[in-house]
C-alpha cells in the first residue's frame, strides 16, 4: 500500500503536464500530395495493396533521391533530426501530358520524363507527430517550401515548450475562445515549429453555413504568439426529426 501511495504523488511530477485541452493534441501537418498526377510508392512491401506500388519497380531512383533528401535534410538540421523521421511514401510526379497506368511498365524508366519526386515523412518527437513533404527534382535538388528549422539559426528547435504553456498564451490573449485541436505546424517567417491551436466553431443550426474561426500560432521555442489566421469554410449540419 505504501508503494502504491507513493506513485501516486510522483506520477504528476514526472508525466506530461495536463490542463483543459491538453488531451486535443493531433497529428501534425499533411501526408496529402503533391499533384493528382502521381505514382505513389510504398516503402513497406507489406502495405502496396494499400498503395499502388513496390519501391523495386524504380529502385536505383528511389536510392539516388533518398540519399539526395537525407544529405539535405542533415545539411539543415543535424543527424539526430533525421533519425526522428520515417518515410511513409515516395509520390513520383508526372507532367500532366503523361497517362498514368501503373501497369504501364515504361512510367517506371524515369530518366525518359521530367519527373519530381515528393517525399513523405512523419517527424516524431516524444507524443508529437508531424507530417510533411519535400519535392526533389530529379536531379536531387529540393524545390519545394521548408518546413521544418534551420538548426544553424535556431539552436533550440527540437526544445519543445509545453502546449499547456501556448494554451495560457492564447486564453490570456483572447479570453473565451474554445480550442478545436492542437498540432504542430512549422512557420519559415520564424524559422521555428509552432503550436496552432485551432478555434473551434460556434454552434449552427441545421443547414449550410459559412464559418470563420482563428488559427493561433504560438512559437513552440519561445512560447511568443507569432501570428493569428483567420479560417473561413463551409460546414453542413444536418437534422432529423
């Protein structure tokens, strides 16, 4: 019994810090593609039913450009960022001239196409998880946005602050707004991973509905609010009587 009382004063000390909304953290970013016009391929043998195709088919390609992507990567980060992340998919990019066929055997020679390729990663930091993707032209050359640090720039970027902490800041910012979800995104203009605390939306009634709601984003370095979006959709409740 003396065991058990003792866990349960030290267990709070230890754990994750906890606040209301704490439990609305998800997943981060996209693991969506780049274009319609794409061959994806799985890296899991196992999962190509779920996908469309085996790394094999284009295996002296996908060696080049994730050893291209990987050499890029540490180059702005550093090898212990790198070991963070897991492919989850390599999406070949097509001109949109190209008819896509998986059972075309020439998609596979990629040299005969001006092809990208785009990278598919989860970045995961203790319980946080961040998707992204990085395109590569077939040179090997990185052409899309960053999204993730330059550590060279920012020392601290894998030091996360707690959310509980960019929870305080919004609510002590803008009293009474409710959060939807939390998730880690990446502002280049700061060169640094944020919390974006997404508002959630106000009650509707049955029917279609344009909404707004604030995207807040709060540095996850310094804990500073660095910028608030406005969102605006269209949402659909629906009634039965």
């Amino acid at each position: 019994m003396r065991y058990c009382t003792f866990l349960f004063f030290i267990l709070p000390v230890f754990g994750f810090s906890q606040c209301k909304d704490f439990d609305k953290l998800d997943f981060g970013g996209t693991h969506a593609s780049k274009t319609r016009n794409h061959i994806p391929f799985d890296l899991n043998i196992a999962d190509t039913t779920k996908y469309c195709c085996d790394i094999k088919k284009i295996q002296s390609y996908s060696e080049f450009i994730i050893a291209k992507a990987k050499g890029f990567i540490i180059g702005r980060t550093n090898e212990t960022f790198y070991k963070r992340l897991e492919i989850n998919q390599i999406d070949v990019n097509y001109p949109k001239s190209v008819v896509i066929a998986y059972q075309n055997p020439s998609l596979y020679n990629l040299s005969i196409f001006d092809i990208s390729y785009w990278i598919i990663y989860t970045y995961s930091n203790d319980n946080v998880r961040y998707g992204f993707g990085l395109e590569f032209n077939k040179n090997g050359e990185m052409i899309s946005e960053n999204k993730f640090p330059n550590f060279e720039n920012n020392k601290q970027a894998e030091n996360l602050t707690d959310i509980c902490s960019a929870l305080n800041v919004v609510n002590n910012a803008f009293s009474g707004k409710e959060i939807d979800l939390i998730e880690l995104a990446y502002l280049d203009s700061v060169n640094s991973f944020c919390w974006l605390l997404k508002e959630k939306p106000g009650p509707m009634e049955c029917g279609s509905h344009v909404y707004a709601i604030d995207l807040f984003y709060v540095n996850a370095n310094t804990n500073k609010l660095e910028m608030v979006k406005q969102q605006r959709g269209i949402e659909t409740v629906d009634c039965f009587e």
